[in-house]
C-alpha cells in the first residue's frame, strides 16, 4: 500500500528541494520570454541563490548555484544556447554564486543557533523561575527534600533526579512521568554520584548517561550533592543546586528558630515552677530549722532526742540552702536579678564572702593571696560574693580533709581572677563543661557528698551576666575554679590602678 511505502515519508522533503529548482526554472522562462539582459539576471539569480540558502542550507543553495550558472550561461551569454566553458565569466558567475551560498547559509545557520539558544535559554529561565516559585511556596516546616527532587524533575522535565542533603544524611529521589521504567542501576548511580561530588568538593558530568552532578555548598563549606537525568544546561543546572542549598538551610533555620523557641518556653515554664515550689518549701523549711534550732538551744533532751534533734536541724539548713537556691536560679532564669554594678575590687569581696564562713572550721585550712596592684571591676558585689561563696562551700565540702584551701586574687591587663584551690577528687575531662549545668552531678561528686547540682549553674549565670567567664582545671588530685571578670572602664576609675590594701 502508498500508506507504507518508504518515500511516502520522503516526499516533503523532496519537494522542498525541488521548490527552488522549479523557481529558477520559471524564473528562466519568464527573463527569456521578456528578453531580459545578462546583467538583470545574473542579479535575479543571485537573489534565488540567497533565499535558497537562508531556507533550506549550504547544500541546496550549491545545487541552485550550478543550475543558475548553468541557465546564465546557456540562455543569456552570448553565444546563446551554447556553454561556454571556456569564457572566465561563467566561472567568475558560478564562484560568485557559490560564494555567495557559503557565506549566506553559514550566517543563516549562525543566527538560527543563536535564535533556538535564545528561545532555549529563555524557557530554562521561565522553568528556573516556576522551581522558584513552587519551592518558596513550600511549607517551611515540613522537610523539603522530597518535594525539590519532584518539583525539578517534573519542571524540566527529567528522567530522575537525586539529592542528597549531608547535614542530615537523607537522599531523596524522584522519576519523571513515563519513565516508571527507568533503571534502578540508574538511579543507584546518580546517588552515589551525588555523594561522590560532596566528597570531592566539585561538578561532574556524565556525557553517556547524559546525568549532571552539581555540588550543594553553604557558607560553612559543602553540604550535600544534585544529580539531574537528562538534558540540561551547565548554568541551569549549578542554579538548580543553589536553589537547594537555599530551600534547604531556609528549613534548617526555621528548625533552628523553632527548637530554640521551644526550648525558652520550656525554661519560662521551668523557671515559673521551681520559683513557685521553692517559695512554698521555703517557708515550712525555715520554720522547721528554726524550731529544731530553739528546742536544741534549750536543752533538756535526752541523748537519743538530741542526736534525733540534730540530724532534723542539720537536714532542715539542708533542705533550707536548697530552696534558696532553686529562688535564686528562678530568678536568674526570668532576669528577675540584674548586675547592680558599681567600681569594687575583687580582694574586698573575697574579705566579705570569708567573714560569712564558720571562723572554727574555715580559718584554721584557708590561705587567702592578693595580687600587689589590683585592678577594679564593675560588677555587683552581693551577686558575685554569694558566687564565691558557692566556690569555697563546695571547696570545704569535696576537699581531703584538713588540706589547705588556696584562695588567690590576680589582675591582668584586660581582667581580673579569683581562684579557689583545693585538694581532693580529679574531676574528668568529660565532666569539667558539663559541672556547670543545672542539676548536673558527677558520679566521683555524687558518691563523696550530697547536693542539689544548682550550686555551679548559679556560679556561671553570675558570671556571664558580668560578661566574665568560669572554667575549672583538675589534676592530679588538685582541682582550682577561677572566676575571670573584665576590668572597669579607665575613664570610671580615679587611676589606672589602686595599691591592694592587704599588701
């Protein structure tokens, strides 16, 4: 049947061809019935020779080239209906002609290539833009790993593509529509291309398998790799990951800003309980321990009664310590408790917060050592001075005893330390940050006395709020806490430093 012949096909592809064969043709005809010269048609030619070679290529033209110079020669040069070959104008006209086909369809072809990379490059940028709109219309909330992988492929179209986010280690992956077939060595390739890329710290490109691996990078440096599956342009695809890399830290640090938000919430809550529950343990507490306080002042109690007496006072100033502590920490969470700053030198405090101690069991063991030319401090001398005082408690309460208890006060060129120093149990490198949390108690600690784990999280609070800071060296079965505040501002202070008064 026509229908299934093989130039059924073929057709409009000959006749195209043939079109401007016909044309010359009639072109021919038409000067000869109206005796036009050799000139005016050498030029009608010529015409016929550069919209031939705009149309349909050099080849073509060529072809009409030969014809045309064919026709000039046999109809118009003298003598008529003969060729000439020898005359150097017929071969200076088909030169002409030829020339003239060249340089007119490869300036054709040219602008056609630059006309298809502009209507290409223009529906990339209609498509980069549509990803854009679609991926910042996303839930923020919702990881958005998946639905990127879809919206691109989708978008442009694709055989698959992968990502792979490396600050979660999740790969995600998605397969164009009709292509449900595709290879899973395919897919399994382009993954581990995706990692291979973040690995590398580079792009790479797959010229066979036609798969582009674009590297994922963040301000920090990389975070992950994009494998695309299909035709696609470099600059398109490099702005394809960016867009990723953006989604992707956009959901981070709405993840971040989320936990930290839950995490204030948790603390006001937090801070709202232990203030409420130490003010109602507080008050029973403290009429407790002044109660077993009075009957022991009084006397009269047997043996066993005072021995029962005593164990309740000493647990009540316990329990009492406690509850202060949970009212300070309370307070100190909501900044409740601001910095009452004024011009003080740490060796003054140290002298306020030692006349607080039990003179009988805190003299005979501390060894107090001030700096020659003592620097001053803004700072709040009742907030600092009960942060000392936690100190030296837990220095007297933790240390071998009857050791000696170092208390050393030193100034620099940009701040001022106290240090206690006391002999006892090493505490770990693994513990030595985390002391400083609330409620926080080493299992050396917990075996050798009892506490709450308040003490040192109220100890750092102070600190920072005097932007200082606190840190604790243990070795050897020696163990120093050292308190570090910034120095007063010059213009607040009288002379650049005063004389100790303890030297």
């Amino acid at each position: 049947m026509l229908s299934n012949h093989p130039l059924r096909h073929r057709w409009p592809g000959i006749l195209r061809a043939c079109a401007p064969l016909m044309l010359v043709a009639i072109c021919t005809w038409g000067a000869f019935h109206f005796h036009l010269n050799l000139a005016t048609m050498g030029f009608i030619y010529l015409i016929l020779v550069i919209a031939t070679a705009i149309r349909d290529g050099f080849w073509v033209a060529t072809a009409i080239s030969v014809v045309s110079a064919l026709c000039l020669n046999y109809f118009f040069a003298p003598p008529l209906f003969s060729l000439s070959v020898s005359d150097p104008a017929n071969w200076a006209a088909l030169v002409a002609f030829e020339l003239t086909a060249l340089v007119i369809s490869r300036l054709s072809k040219l602008a056609s290539d630059r006309a298809a990379e502009a209507t290409r490059a223009r529906s990339d940028a209609e498509r980069l833009y549509d990803v854009s709109l679609r991926v910042f219309q996303l839930n923020r909330s919702q990881d958005p790993g998946k639905l990127l992988a879809t919206v691109i492929c989708e978008v442009f179209d694709l055989n698959a593509v992968v990502l792979f986010d490396a600050l979660s280690c999740n790969t995600y992956s998605a397969v164009g529509a009709g292509r449900e077939d595709l290879s899973s060595e395919i897919i399994s390739m382009a993954e581990a291309g995706a990692r291979r890329v973040f690995l590398a710290d580079s792009n790479e490109f797959d010229p066979v398998r036609e798969i582009r691996f674009c590297l994922l990078r963040s301000s920090l440096g990389p975070s992950g790799g994009l494998a695309v599956c299909g035709p696609l342009q470099p600059l398109i695809a490099t702005a394809l990951a960016s867009l990723c890399e953006i989604t992707l830290d956009r959901y981070r640090a709405v993840e971040r800003e989320c936990n930290a938000e839950a995490v204030r919430l948790g603390e006001q809550l937090r801070a709202a309980v232990l203030d409420s529950l130490a003010h109602q343990i507080k008050t029973p507490v403290s009429t407790i321990w002044a109660a077993s306080s009075g009957l022991l002042a009084l006397g009269g109690l047997s043996e066993t009664q005072e021995l029962l007496m005593g164990l309740l006072d000493e647990q009540s100033e316990r329990l009492s310590g406690i509850a202060s502590q949970l009212v300070t920490t309370a307070r100190l969470d909501a900044s409740a408790i601001a910095p009452k700053r004024e011009l003080l030198r740490l060796s003054d405090v140290v002298d306020a917060t030692v006349q607080t101690l039990d003179p009988q069991k805190a003299y005979p063991r501390l060894r107090i050592s001030y700096a020659d030319r003592e620097m001053q401090i803004l700072g709040d001398r009742r907030l600092i001075s009960n942060a000392l005082g936690q100190i030296i408690n837990n220095a007297f309460k933790y240390s071998t005893r009857n050791t000696a208890i170092t208390i050393r006060v030193g100034s620099g060129a940009t701040g001022a330390t106290v240090s206690v120093q006391n002999e006892g149990p090493t505490i770990q490198p693994s513990d030595r940050d985390r002391i400083f949390d609330r409620f926080y108690r080493s299992e050396i600690i917990r075996q050798k006395s009892s506490g709450s784990g308040l003490g040192l999280s109220i100890v750092k609070r102070v600190v920072e709020a005097h932007e200082g800071s606190v840190w604790v060296d243990s070795q050897a079965g020696t163990t120093t806490f050292s308190l570090a505040f910034p120095l007063a501002p010059k213009e607040l202070v009288a002379g650049d430093c005063l004389p100790d008064a303890h030297s």
